[in-house]
C-alpha cells in the first residue's frame, strides 16, 4: 500500500473489517471461559512482540490452540490485542492496523467453526486420538484457506497486481509451516484441558520458539554470505575502478541467458555466481597494469591473461559454487581453440564457460571502459552475432538476444546500490595510497 | 585420559548392570517400550554429523529423556523401572547407529555414554519413586512444574559431562568448555528439555498417539539447525577464500592468513574466550591482511609487522573499510581496525590477531630457530605493542603443540 491508499483498497479494508466485527457479535450468546481467552490473547500478544521484532516471522501455535480451545466466536478475539498494541512501520497506520487485526481474526473464526462443526471440541476434552487430529486439519486447513484468500484480495485491490498472479502458489506455500504450527497448537490445547492445565501447554511454546530462532538465524547467516560474497567482487572494483558494476551485470546477463536455455533453477543460480564473481581473479594481478591507460606489452598482456587460473584458485575451496567454478577458469576460451588459459575448443569448454563469455562480452561492449565507449545494445549484438561459432557458441547468442527481445536491457542496476559511503571512503583512501608511493 | 576412561568405564558398568537387570526381570509394557525405541532409533538415524552441531540428536536425546521421565500411560501408571529406560535406550540408539556404521562413518562412544549415564540419572531419580506411589499427591500442574525441574537438573549435569569429555579429548580448559555448553543449553538444549517433558505429559494423558504428533515440530528445529549448520559451513569457506585474496594477488605468503588464524583460535581458546568470540577472532584473523589489496604497490613479502606503525594503522583502516562491506559482525571489523593499535588501547581479539601475526612473520623463514628467536622478540617488544599475556599464552600453545604434534592445537 502506498501512501495515498486507493480507494478501492480502503473498501476492502473496510468490508473485511466489518466481516471480523460480525463474527465477533455472537460473543454475548456464548459462555465464554474469560479467563482462558485472556490468558491465550496474553501469550499471544507476548510471542507476537518477542517473534516478529526479533526473527520477523509469523507464530501461529497460540491462535490455532485457540480456535481447538474456545467456541468460535471467543477465538476470534485471541489476536486482537496482539494487532491493536503491535508496531506499525509504515504509513498510513490505521488501515494498516485495522487490516492486521480484522484478517487473522477471520481466519481464526473460521478454523474454529470448522473445527466446532466437526466435533472436535469434544475430541480434545476427552483426547480422542487418533479422531482428533481430522477436525484439526480440517481446521488448519480453513484457517490457510481464509488467510491466504485475503491475503490475494488485498494484493488486488490495493498493489492492481492481476487475480491469478495474487493467489498462485499463495495456499501451497503457507500450507506445510501451518500444519506444523496446526500439531503444536493441538498439543497445546490437549494438554491446557488435561489435568496438568496451562503450566504444560506452555511447554509447548518453547521448541516452536526456538524453531523460530534458529531460521532466522539461518536467514541472518544466509543474507551475510551473499554480502561476502559480494565483497569478493567489490575488492575487485577497489582495484579496477572502471570495472564497476560489471560483475553484477554479468551475473544478470547469465540468468538471461541460463534461463532461455530452460536450465533449472539451481544451475542458473549458480550461473550468477558465476557471473559475478568471473573475474575475481583480477585481484592477483599488479593494479598499476588493471588501471593503465594505453596499449599493454605482450608481457603485460601475458600477466592479464592469468587472471582466470588465478580466479579459479581463490574459489577452489567454496563447494556450492559447483561449476561456476570451471566458469571463472574458463570464460576466456574461444569456440575455435583460440582462447586462454589452457585453448580449449568446440564442447571441451564447459557449457556455464561459454554462457559466462557471451555475457562478459556482451557488457564489456555495451559499457564504457578505458579505452572504448559503450555501443548501443543493437551494434553489440551484430558484433556478438558476427563472432557465433568462432569466438563464442551461437547457441547462447542466440539465447541472448531472445532474451533481450523479451526483457530487454536495464543495465542501472549496479553494484553502486550498496550503501555508498563505504565504497567512496575506500576509494579515497585508495588515491591517498597512491599518492603516497 | 583418566576423565575418559572414568565416564566410558561408568556407562559400561550402567548398561551392563541395567542389562542384567531387564533381563532378570523381563519387559513391563512392551508396547511403550517399542514405541519410544523406535522414536529413539529415528531420531539417532536422522543424526547429522558435523564439527559445530553440539547436540548432534535432538529428537533421541528427547525421547529417551521423555521415556525416562514417563509416568503414567493415557491416564494408566506404566511399570518399567529404571534398568529398563536404560536398557531400551542403549538397543535404540544402537540399532539407530547400524546404517551410520554401514556407510562408513566411525561412531565414538563419547554420545552413546552420555546418553546412557544422563537417561540413566533422569530415570533413577525418577522412577523408583514414581512405581513406588510418592508421586500421587503431586498431581496436577505441580507433576509438570517436577518434570521440568527435573530435566533442568538432568540436562545440568549432561552439561558438565559434556564438558569433561571434550575437556580430556582436547585438553582445552574445562572453564570455558562448561560455559559454552550451559550457554548452549539455552539454545536448542532448552527446546529438547521442553520437548522431553511435553513428549511425557502428552503420552501421559493422550496416548502413545502423541509421539508422532510432537515429533514434527522438533523435526522442523532439527532441521532448520541442520540448514544453519550447513550455511555456517560455506559462508566459512567465503571467508576463507576472501582472505586467499591477498594470496593470490601476491601481498602475502601462501598460507599466511590460514595460519594466522588456527594459531589465534588455539591462542584465543587457551585464554578462555567464549564460543561466538572465537569465531570473531577466527574470522578477524583470517581476514586481517585485507587491507593491503588496497595498496597499489604491495609491502614486500606481506610482513606489516616490520612497518612503521603509520603505514601499519593505514593497512589496518583500510582493511577495516573492507570488512565492513561483507556483511560479517561488526565485532569483526572493528578487530581488524584496531589490530595495529598499542595494546593497552586494544579489545582482546586484535590483541591477539597482532601477537601471533607477528609472530608469524618472524618465525616462518628463519629456520629451524625461528620459533625460539621470534618468541624472544615479542617478549622483549613487549613493552607497547604486544599484550604479555597474550605473548604467554601463545609460548604456552606453541610449547603444547611441540610436545604434542598429533594433536590439532
């Protein structure tokens, strides 16, 4: 949602609002165990503020115990307060607020009076096992449908993202970490009704929590790597300033062209790696001859030329990179045999080799470096074409430009997105390097 | 060795005893017995097997803690004894080692002992009392306020055993050895507590129904623990090959960096530094030449410990600079910062990375004497630039490493 919200998405808003509202009323017909419902919207609210500020992720075992707990419309307002006291970071903040809390209690409502209509309260009181785990994934399911559902509607209604795209692979997606959360909430509520009461269901709280903590760390662990990874590349840029930007766009061109030829998705995300990290082996080689202007001697150029062995020395011990690693030994062979480090030809050089050389090309051309000014996409891809089947394999060409074709070409996005201050310390500190040899 | 041998010599006697015992006795409730030794057999199947990993089989550790702490089954006391627990708990997690040996890998005996002399303390607190009827007035939450007391105290003493074990094996000392476990304890060990004394209440009122029902949620930790583990493992590798860089672009000796750093961890660990501080240290240490690919004409030979100490903060900045952009804990950075710092100013870690840096450049081609004469010169530069502390522990690894060269300092 933008900041101005349109109008339709406000109606939306509204109306779900006003569903939440109708389900909630029959609250005064019902006996409802207050006591319970405060202590589960409690806890919720407390797991809420602990998993969402600390792991960013979602923790449903209190809400689904308590649609097996309570009748329906006294689950529902389980996560209300957890949604009225939350934290909204962005504008504007009420209807955010109001969808937050209205859509989970909807979902909750329905998970109940699926699992009520099933009999399944009964089951839980009397641990009717094995009966009770049908009521309880029906309700879990009910519980997915509706929140996905809504999920979908708002993406429609408020981003004008096409029906069929807002729900694909919504449902399939949440389906198996709900379920799991769905069996955690079912032991919960068994034990809250056992004799050994709350103190045991709180137990089971402990090991979800800790679930919780470990993914996130994964994730944190995971977003530092691919930072890592990208500091390989910008050591690069620190010596070869006019080669900025290059590897990433490289990487991108690779997916181009890995994802024309229908490879899957693991080859292709290593077919970025290899991209981006192809020419980390310029690191080993003097900066003074990266950065010279004007031709190079033969013995200048021979030096250069290593930049690949050295590349594939560096990543030699980084086991997911796979074949991106025969990539960055081998984007410099031509198709003819007349390339470097070792003039392979034909199918001896590796299939990733010959997509990571197109690409490579491809962006040395369409950007400006020392010695040239960037041509257009249109004479670079007369030129790649010129040289299919000598220098480089028509197969990927082709791919390219179909590719090109149909997405076309954005080269803005650089590595220069990163946070900038470093990079600009760094290169100053470069110069004043320099200037003190 | 003699900690070892007293722990395997105890959970040979237990087992055996415990054996004799069942065997005497014969089996109370077979079904419950089958059930949480196939619970326990799956889960030693899904064991992984890795260097970081502290509790190597969550869901076996789980089970056999619930099968000794288990009371009554769906509302109807059970029999089983103590001898029993540890008897079923052996076979399982035996049986559940088979296709581990199978493929090759060699088994120690060090978890196998734990696992029995831990379930065996668990349910010999528990079960006499429990088959004897003292439990009968402490129905109600209070039953389940004494199983978690009872697991806190269990897994306490799994902590000190743990400690000790590795403590004989390695030879680190035992302080920080106990403390990285109870800090694990925190961690995933308290979601295996939690899950052994749920497994136990839930069979207890609900049936055996209720083991493979709880078992999925702990099958998702174990497994985020094993995606975890497995990221750890490349994003280690990242930074190894990132510290290669200075290697390959020929600022440093080959090895230089990779050196460094086992002698750092070996240095930080010998001074007591916590398990998350060794891995700042390590990753500090690793990429502590960084900075030189900066520079447009490299120092000769990568020695920085010879440099005037301008050109050496100069180094240390810029190599900061570059480790701020990998994504790595700031802590890390700020090592690599200070590390040409006058010691008195510095944290511990770069205290550490500067010392065994520099003893590093002055050892490596000085020959046989090496060792000796640039030990002598850290002692006597003591005075500003390397912590004495830190120059002693490192004449203390290196004199353990001497004496004993098998062993990975």
């Amino acid at each position: 949602m933008e900041a101005a919200v349109p109008a339709r998405a406000q109606g939306y808003v509204a109306c779900v609002a006003l569903l939440a509202v109708l389900c909630v009323l029959p609250l005064h017909a019902t006996r409802t165990p207050w006591w319970a419902l405060a202590l589960l919207a409690a806890l919720y609210a407390a797991c809420e503020h602990a998993v969402r500020r600390r792991f960013g992720g979602t923790f449903y075992p209190v809400l689904l115990a308590g649609a097996f707990l309570l009748p329906p419309a006294a689950a529902a307002l389980v996560p209300l307060p957890a949604a009225l006291l939350a934290h909204v970071e962005h504008r504007p903040v009420l209807p955010r607020r109001v969808w937050r809390a209205a859509q989970p209690v909807l979902a909750v409502w329905a998970a109940a009076q699926v699992h009520w209509a099933l009999g399944g309260r009964d089951a839980v009181v009397a641990h009717a096992f094995p009966y009770a785990l049908v009521p309880a994934g029906a309700a879990v399911l009910a519980f997915c449908v509706v929140l996905t559902a809504l999920d979908g509607g708002v993406l429609v209604a408020a981003e004008r993202v096409p029906a069929r795209r807002a729900w694909r692979g919504l449902l399939s997606r949440s389906l198996a970490p709900v379920a799991v959360h769905g069996l955690a909430g079912l032991m919960m509520a068994v034990l809250w009704r056992s004799r050994y009461g709350p103190v045991s269901a709180l137990l089971v709280l402990l090991p979800m929590c800790v679930s919780c903590w470990v993914f996130a760390q994964y994730h944190r662990e995971r977003a530092a790597h691919q930072a890592t990874i990208r500091a390989l590349v910008q050591a690069v840029d620190i010596k070869d300033g006019y080669t900025r930007g290059h590897s990433e766009r490289v990487g991108r061109a690779s997916v181009l062209i890995a994802r024309e030829l229908g490879l899957d998705d693991e080859r292709v995300e290593v077919l970025r790696f290899a991209g981006i990290l192809h020419d980390v082996g310029k690191l080993g080689v003097p900066t003074r001859l990266l950065r010279k202007d004007g031709p190079l001697t033969p013995e200048e150029r021979r030096i250069i030329e290593l930049h690949p062995e050295y590349g594939h020395e560096m990543v030699r011990g980084i086991s997911f990179l796979g074949e991106a690693r025969a990539a960055i030994l081998h984007h410099h062979e031509r198709l003819d045999g007349s390339g470097y480090p070792y003039g392979l030809a034909g199918g001896q050089i590796p299939e990733c080799a010959r997509v990571v050389a197109v690409a490579d090309a491809f962006d040395a051309m369409t950007s400006t470096r020392s010695y040239s000014r960037a041509r257009p996409v249109e004479a670079a891809v007369r030129e790649l074409e010129r040289c299919a089947g000598t220098h480089f394999d028509p197969r990927m060409v082709t791919a390219l430009v179909r590719a090109l074709r149909r997405h076309g070409w954005h080269p803005a996005v650089t590595a220069d997105d990163a946070p900038h201050t470093v990079p600009a310390q760094q290169r100053a500190a470069g110069r004043r390097s320099g200037a003190h040899r | 060795m003699t900690a070892l041998r007293l722990i395997h010599a105890c959970a040979a006697l237990t087992a055996a005893v415990c054996l004799a015992l069942t065997l005497w006795t014969g089996i109370d409730d077979p079904g419950v017995a089958l059930a949480f030794g196939v619970l326990i057999a799956v889960g030693e199947l899904t064991r992984w097997s890795g260097t970081g990993a502290r509790r190597t089989a969550p869901l076996g550790t789980a089970g056999s803690l619930s099968y000794a702490l288990l009371g009554p089954d769906a509302g109807h006391p059970t029999g089983h004894g103590a001898a029993q627990v540890v008897t079923v708990v052996l076979a399982a997690s035996l049986l559940g080692g088979v296709p581990h040996i199978w493929c090759g890998r060699t088994p120690t005996l060090d978890h196998l002992a734990r696992r029995v002399l831990t379930a065996g303390f668990a349910a010999v607190c528990f079960q006499p009392l429990f088959n004897r009827g003292a439990f009968r007035s402490w129905d109600g939450p209070a039953y389940a306020l004494l199983l978690v007391a009872l697991l806190v105290l269990t897994a306490l003493c799994d902590a000190v055993l743990a400690a000790a074990l590795a403590h004989s094996r390695t030879r680190w000392r035992f302080g920080p050895l106990l403390r990285d476990e109870l800090r694990g304890l925190l961690g995933i060990g308290s979601a295996v507590c939690a899950t052994g004394a749920v497994m136990a209440l839930a069979v207890a009122v609900a049936g055996l129904w209720a083991l493979p029902v709880f078992c999925l949620p702990l099958l998702l930790t174990q497994l985020s623990v094993r995606r975890y583990a497995a990221v750890r493992a490349t994003y280690r590798q990242t930074i190894a090959s990132l510290a290669r860089a200075t290697e390959v672009a020929g600022c440093t000796p080959t090895g230089h960096a990779r050196r460094v750093a086992t002698l750092s961890r070996a240095v930080g660990r010998d001074l007591g530094l916590s398990r998350p501080e060794l891995t700042v240290l390590e990753y500090a240490a690793l990429m502590h030449d960084i900075g030189q690919l900066s520079l447009v004409d490299p120092v000769p030979a990568g020695a920085t410990a010879t440099l005037p100490r301008e050109a050496q903060r100069r180094i240390a900045l810029l190599g900061g600079a570059v480790v701020r952009q990998t994504g790595v804990d700031a802590a890390v950075a700020t090592v690599v910062e200070r590390q040409a710092d006058p010691y008195a100013e510095q944290p511990l870690a770069a205290r550490i990375v500067r010392a065994v840096n520099a003893y590093e450049e002055k050892a490596r081609d000085a020959g046989p004497e090496g060792p000796l004469m640039a030990l002598e010169e850290l002692r006597l530069a003591t005075a500003g630039d390397y912590a004495p502390e830190v120059v002693e522990s490192l004449a203390r690894v290196l004199s353990q490493a001497l004496s004993d060269p098998a062993r990975d300092g």
